[in-house]
C-alpha cells in the first residue's frame, strides 16, 4: 500500500475513534481529557519530533541573525522613540517598541 495512502487512513481512522469516544464521555469530563492533551500529549509529540531532526551547525547564523537584527531593532526604538515622543506618552512608547523588532504592521 503507497505510504501516503497508509498516513491518510491512519489518520481518519483516529479521527473517527476520537468521535465516537467523545459521544461516550461526560462533557465535564472532556476538559480534563481536553487538558491533558494540551499540557502532556502535545509537548511530548512536538518533542519526540524534534529529536527526529538533524542539525546541522551551519543552520545556526539564521536564527542568530534574527535575533541579532530584533536586537538592533529594539535598541534603535528605543532611542529613536525618546527623541520623538514626549514624556507623557510612555505607554505609546513601549507599545511601538515592542511593535517594530517584530515588524507588524
């Protein structure tokens, strides 16, 4: 059977046993199943995915770089924004300083 077949049936079919057992649970009961997905399936899924992945060290100035770019965004913000805003207007000022190194429009 091709292996993209294969994921796609798996999955449907987990996603049909996950239907058919949440008919069979309380609804109060259905946050707490709710949470534990959250707080312990979830983060052992993305970690166990991680692992998976090969790093490769020359991968490492991009990230690096962004971080190093935020910086220099923030900094340049800041002493940008002190010489344009007034005093009063501090929340303004610190809302604009997160607002760039992220750059949102």
């Amino acid at each position: 059977m091709n292996f993209a077949l294969q994921n796609t049936l798996e999955l449907l079919l987990i996603i049909g046993l996950g239907l058919l057992l949440q008919k069979k649970v309380a609804k109060q009961d259905l946050k707490g199943v709710k949470v534990i997905i959250l707080s312990v399936a979830l983060p052992a899924v993305i970690f166990v995915a991680l692992l998976k992945i090969k790093l490769d060290s020359s991968l490492l100035i991009f990230p690096l770089l962004a971080l190093a770019f935020n910086l220099v965004m923030l900094l340049a913000s800041k002493y940008l924004l002190n010489t344009t805003l007034s005093k009063e207007e501090n929340s303004k000022k610190r809302t604009i300083m997160m607002l760039m190194p992220s750059l949102a429009p």
